[in-house]
C-alpha cells in the first residue's frame, strides 16, 4: 500500500517527467522548425547555384549533386532531380537528352529567361551580403 507521502514523490516525479518530455518536445519542433526554416532559404542558394553553372557549360543532375555536396549542401537526387524539372518548367534552364556510353543523359544549360533571373539574384545578393558584412 502506498502511503500519503510515497504518492506525493510520485506524482512530483510524473510532473517532472512530464515536464521533461514536454521541454524535450519543444525543442525537437525547434530544430524542426530551424531545419525548415534553413531548407528553405538553402534551396534558393541552391536555384543561383545551378542557375550559375549552367551558364557556364551544361550540367548534369549527378555533376551537380557533386558540385553542391562540395560546398556543403546535402541534396539528395528526390530533391534535386524534381527541382532541376522544375526549373525548366518554369522556363530558367533548357534541358537536352544527350546519349552518353549507351544511355540517355539529361543535361541542363541556362536559357535567357534564367539568365536575367541569375544577373538580378546575384546584383540582389550582393546588395545583401554588403550589407550584412558591413
């Protein structure tokens, strides 16, 4: 049987853990949140970043998996491959189908709707990164 002051130890120990869990809670939905949050304003660095190397020359989805992993952005192909579609859709990258040892490759150059869209990404980016180093 358990006595007055054993349910109150209980009780105050179901509070902490309560409480705990409830702490712990809050801060997995912040890291959630901050996962979001930094998803998405990475993914915009990532549209400049294509939108730039396909200026250059044409690029592959792999060659730019590669490319983006080198500076830091973990990308995988569900995410980068819906995207480069997207933004051939959307008219920023022409997209050519290009046989390469058997098989068929898509590769991706910039098209001039994507290149005005790159020049005022990066005069606007440039304007921030002044600011924000200054």
């Amino acid at each position: 049987m358990v006595n007055g002051l054993d349910t109150v130890r209980m009780n105050v120990l179901r509070l902490t853990i309560s409480g705990f869990d409830i702490a712990k809670r809050k801060k997995n939905e912040r890291g959630t949140m901050k996962e979001k949050v930094l998803r998405k304003l990475f993914l915009g660095f990532v549209q400049i970043h294509i939108l730039h190397h396909a200026k250059t020359k044409g690029v592959s989805g792999t060659w730019l998996m590669e490319e983006l992993q080198e500076h830091g952005y973990k990308i995988s192909p569900g995410t980068l491959y819906p995207l480069l579609h997207r933004m051939a859709d959307q008219g920023l990258l022409k997209r050519e189908d290009v046989l390469v040892k058997g098989k068929v490759s898509k590769l991706y150059a910039i098209s001039g709707f994507g290149e005005e869209i790159l020049d005022e990404a990066v005069a606007k980016a440039g304007e921030l990164l002044h600011e924000v180093v200054h």
